[in-house]
C-alpha cells in the first residue's frame, strides 16, 4: 500500500513539473519579438492549480518544471533555483490565501472571482521579487533595469493565473453534463465564431488593424449562455490567440515600444477575464437565489398543504364524532331497555386507557381477522406467554391490529402467510416494552415509499382502493398510547410492521360484571338551554336530558339562542353549547348569556381537537366540557357535576 501510494505520488508530481514544463516553453515561444521578456507566464495558472486540486505537497513538481524551464531558458543551475523558489513560493501563498477567504473553485460566486484576483496580484509579486533578484545577483538584470523587469515578470504571471487556473479548475469542478442538442449546436458555433474572429482581428488577415472590442463582446456571449466553463473557456482561447499573434508581431498590441506593447496586451486579457469571470457569477448567484426561491415557495405550498389536510381532518373528525355521538347515544338507549340475559346485550367498550393484555386481544380478535384476510392467507399467531401489561385504550389497539392485518393482506394479492407475534422487549427510547409485530411475505416496500407511509392520504393503491388514512391512523394511536411504531421491509422480501408499547407494570384484572347504573344519580328538574348545529345530535341530547327530569330549551344557533333566552323569562340553569358553530362561537355565546344572567353554568361540547378549541378562545384544560362522542350516561353525569358544583 504504502509503494503504491509513493508511486502515485510521484506521478502526479511528475505530471505537475511536465504541465509547468511545458507551459514554460509555450511562453518562450511568444517572447522572442521582445528577447528575453515574457508578457504571458501560463506556467504560473498551472502552479495554483495544481496545488488547489492536490495540495501543498505537490510543490516539488513545481520547482522541479520551474527549473527545468529556466535551464532551458538558459540561464545556469545555481540561478535557476531563484526562479524556481519564487515560483512555489507563489503558488502556495496564493493557495493560502485562497484558503483563508473560504474560496471555491467553482467560480459561482463574484466574491470568489475578487478573491482569486486578489490572491494572485499578491502572490506573483513574490516570484517576480525572488526570481528577479537572482537574476539581478547573476548580471542578468542590470541594476537600472530592475523595476522594468519587475513589472513584466509580475504582470505576466498574474495574467498568466487569470487565464490558466480558472480554465483548470472549473473544468476539474463543475459537472459537464451534456446539455440539450440546441445548446451543444450553440457552444460551438459560439466558440468556433470566437477563434475565427480572434485570429482574424490578431493575425491582421486584412492587412489592418481591426479593433479588439469584437472579440470581448464573443467572451461576454460565452459567459452569459454557458456560464463558468464558457468564460474560462472563451478567455483562455482569446488570450492564448491574443499572445501568440502579439508575439509574432502582429495584432492591435503591438507596438514598438515594450512596455506599451506588455500594458494593452496583459490589460485587454485582465478586463475580459474579470469581466467574463464576474458575470457568469452573477448570473450563477441569481440563479441560485431564484432556485432557492422556488424552494422555499415549494416548502411554503407543502406546509400549506398540510395545513388544510389538517383543518381538513379536523373538520371531517368533527362531523364523524357528532354522527358517531348519535349513532352511540341511540345504541346505548335501546340497550338500557334490555335485560342483562337478553341476546342483543353486549359488553360495554370504555374509551379510555387500561391495563391490557396485548395476547388476549389477539386471541380475542383472530376468528374476525381469518374471516378478513380471507382463505387464500395463512394466518399465525407467536404469543409469548406470561406477557406484561401495557396501558392503553382497547378499542383503539383494536383498531391498530386490525389496520395492520388489512395492509398486510392488500400487500399478498396472491396469497402468503400473515404472522402476528407478542413478545417483551426492550426498546432504545421506550425501555421494557410489549413488542407486537405484524409481518407479511407479501411485495415489500421501498425505501422512498416507507418514508412517506405514515402521511395523511399518502396510499400506494389505485383510485377507490384506499384512502390512505389507515396507518396514519395506526401512527396516532401508537403515539397517543406513548408507544413508538417501526417498519422493517425489503421490495420483494416482504414487511414487518412492530408497534412498541411500555410496560405498565399493572396486573390486568379480570373484567367485571356489567354493574347496574344507578339512574337516579344524574336525575334533575332544573332548565337546560343545549345549542347545537347538528339537528340529529341536538335532538339525541335533548331526549337524554328530558329522560332524566330536567327541562330542556334547544336552539340550531347561537342567534337563536340568544332569542330564545330573551323570550324565556324563566331560570335557566345550565347552558350546553357546541364550541365551534357557524357564526357565533360557543365561548362567545356563553359571554353574552352569562353577562344577560349572571347565575348561568355552562358546559361545553365538540368533537373538534384541542389546537381547534384553543383557536376559539376556550382554554384545552377547561373543567365544563365533555368531548364527542360521548355516550348518554356520561353525558348525565357531566350535567349533572356541573349544576352540582356551582350550586
């Protein structure tokens, strides 16, 4: 491993020193009108490039191509070394630099265009110092000459990292997806317009000298169309153009003067690589904000999505429970009038947390569950024996096993087995716990479906098959009741849905006898006014009431009850009104009437949840109130504990 490494390393040091090599001879190349003087350093671009993408400890191959370059150069070994120190110690200060402003090579932000900029005006002046002064101690550079040789050596190699490490680096950064047939036709009819022009402005194919402007505005075209591969692109080809021609004498640069000829060349390629860098990230950042503004836009619609689902359900909970509350009240009504030995008497289901075992209710339900899944499953029970005792409503973990069994059959059209098994467990965030679990060897389920699979109205079956309400159903329950549920599946290897409930540590008594209620105890005369917008739930309340002995005024309204007592010139005792109704609210009725009779007791009802009575101004933790559904008994009783409580 570690020769692999050593060899890998080398490598790419040689590959480093050959790149710097050979841009070192393309500048030799471009410098022998003006002798010894180089207005275009790439090698420098190579330099900070490599040691972006590998790392400082790429460094020797840069003083190892700087050296050779130089020797090549001819100057000797020993003042060689000058130059090729100067060089490292550019690249990594510039590296360095680039580092500490957090950089990102991808070029998509303007700050990161000015940093670049920044960093290597100031690292090339290192190079052009220690490389210029070794050259000064040789007899190279005469002393009057100096600053001259200065300010050439540092204005080629800054515009040498302007033109060659962005190309390198956004090349190496950006993903080259192939863009759509249109745009690839347009990428090279832009870049094949680009070099035509550019050599036909600095190669003075006409015998005159054409403005240089032409060619920039083509940069501009890149940049804003392909973004930071077209300006690094479009720059580098136009410089490299540019310097070749100006080399050779010819172009809108040249100019018998040297420094002239150095300052139009190096500033027309700083202008048009500024000006190309920093638009195509302007438009990236605008873009990204657009992008991110579409984001939050989404977020924004799913949150409100959700919202009205949530409203959505409230108000569907609240319709179901005033149905649910008439259906019961009625049912528990024609039960009292039966006998104990009577066939029709059943046992009585409290909605409310007990201790449970978990195995009876299983066993209690499996005949009802073989007659569901039908004959095509195979239907197996694993109960541990001795099992403790959770807390929670029998009813609802009823409703749990059953909506687990049904998903589990709708997932084996074909048929399989369908296993439900208790055992005791202890769970990460629970503690000791009664683990039930519902496996199938159906279809299974995919990652990207099971992170949805508790969401309101999220189904994976065709229109009229589901509703997609069963396992967020099940998902509430299980919180609710303080358990955590877990899913485990694989496509094609079937699922295994696990509901954790704690232990209660209670031993679960054997249910009693169904006592006879003592009737008398919520009995009454007094008056009670019940408001309430559902004519059959306000007509099932009123029989309830009058059943017992109080006398009952009713109003569909808060307007009409406000009416109704205005015309009753009588006591009225008790008001029982809904919380949520159109108009006036419950909250605000009781207001008005207690105002009108200071005397009035108020009992409130709804079937909405508790954020949903919040909202109306009615605190969740209200003494006077009684939730839908609610059966008749109950009903009484709470009348009857608030006319006694206030008396």
């Amino acid at each position: 491993m570690r020769r692999t490494a050593l060899l890998l390393y080398l490598v790419q040091v040689a590959l480093v020193g050959g790149a710097f090599y050979g841009a070192v001879r393309f500048a030799f190349a471009t410098n022998f009108i003006y002798q010894n003087d180089s207005p275009f350093w790439p090698a420098t671009g190579i330099s900070i490039s490599a040691l972006m993408l590998g790392g400082y400890r790429l460094w020797p191959g840069v003083f190892i191509g700087s050296l050779l370059g130089n020797v090549y150069a001819g100057s000797p070994f020993p003042v060689s070394l000058g130059p090729a120190a100067g060089a490292v110690a550019e690249a990594v200060v510039a590296v360095y630099l680039l580092r500490r402003v957090d950089f990102r090579a991808t070029f998509e932000r303007v700050r990161d265009v000015f940093s670049f900029a920044f960093a290597i005006l100031c690292a090339t002046t290192l190079s052009a110092t220690i490389g210029g002064t070794s050259l000064w101690l040789d007899g190279t550079i005469p002393g009057s000459g100096f600053g001259h040789a200065w300010w050439i050596w540092w204005l080629g190699n800054a515009t040498g990292a302007l033109v060659v490490a962005p190309a390198v680096l956004v090349w190496t950064h950006l993903p080259r997806r192939l863009p759509p047939h249109m745009k690839t036709v347009e990428a090279i009819a832009v870049f094949a317009v680009l070099v035509f022009v550019s050599d036909l402005i600095f190669a003075h194919r006409f015998g005159t000298r054409l403005p240089s402007y032409p060619v920039l505005g083509l940069v501009v075209w890149a940049a804003l169309r392909f973004r930071q591969l077209g300006a690094a692109t479009a720059l580098a080809a136009v410089s490299l153009i540019a310097v070749w021609h100006t080399g050779n004498g010819l172009g809108p640069f040249y100019s018998a003067n040297l420094t002239d000829s150095i300052a139009r060349l190096n500033g027309f390629v700083g202008i048009a690589g500024i000006t190309a860098l920093v638009l195509a990230a302007a438009f990236s950042e605008r873009e990204a904000a657009e992008q991110g503004r579409r984001r939050l836009e989404e977020e924004l619609r799913q949150r409100q999505t959700l919202e009205a689902i949530g409203r959505l359900a409230g108000g569907v909970a609240h319709d179901f429970n005033n149905v649910l509350t008439v259906i019961l009240g009625h049912a528990r009504l024609m039960l009292e009038r039966l006998g104990a030995g009577d066939p029709l008497f059943g046992r009585r289901q409290v909605l409310e947390a007990q201790p449970l075992d978990v195995n009876s209710v299983v066993s209690d339900m499996e005949t009802m569950l073989r007659r569901l899944i039908g004959s095509h499953i195979e239907l197996v029970t694993e109960l541990q024996p001795g099992l403790g005792s959770v807390q929670a409503d029998p009813s609802q973990l009823e409703q749990v096993i059953l909506n687990l069994v049904l998903n589990a059959r709708d997932a084996m059209p074909m048929g399989g087995t369908l296993t439900i098994s208790t055992q005791e467990a202890r769970h990460p965030d629970q503690g000791g716990c009664v683990a039930l679990s519902v496996h199938d060897t159906g279809t299974g389920i995919d990652e990207q479906t099971r992170e949805h699979l508790f969401e309101p109205f999220f189904t994976t079956k065709e229109t009229g098959r589901g509703t997609g309400l069963g396992l967020a159903t099940v998902y509430g329950i299980v919180e609710q009741s303080g358990g955590v549920i877990e899913v485990g599946s694989e496509p094609g290897r079937g699922s295994t849905f696990t509901v954790y409930l704690p232990l209660s540590g209670v031993r679960v008594a054997p249910e009693p006898d169904r006592p006879a209620r003592d009737r008398t105890r919520a009995a009454g005369n007094e008056t009670v006014l019940v408001v309430e917008d559902e004519d059959p739930l306000r007509s099932l309340v009123r029989h309830v009431l009058e059943e017992q002995g109080y006398d009952v005024l009713e109003a569909g309204s808060a307007q009409a009850a406000l009416e109704l007592a205005e015309r009753h010139l009588d006591e009225i005792d008790l008001l029982l009104t809904d919380v949520v109704m159109p108009g006036m609210s419950g909250r605000e009725l009781a207001q008005l009437l207690t105002e009108a009779r200071p005397g009035l007791r108020t009992l409130f009802m709804s079937g909405y949840s508790g954020e949903a009575i919040a909202e109306q101004g009615l605190p969740q933790a209200v003494a006077a109130f009684i939730g839908k559904p609610f059966e008749p008994e109950d009903l009484a009783d709470r009348v009857r504990d608030v006319l006694d409580r206030a008396s």
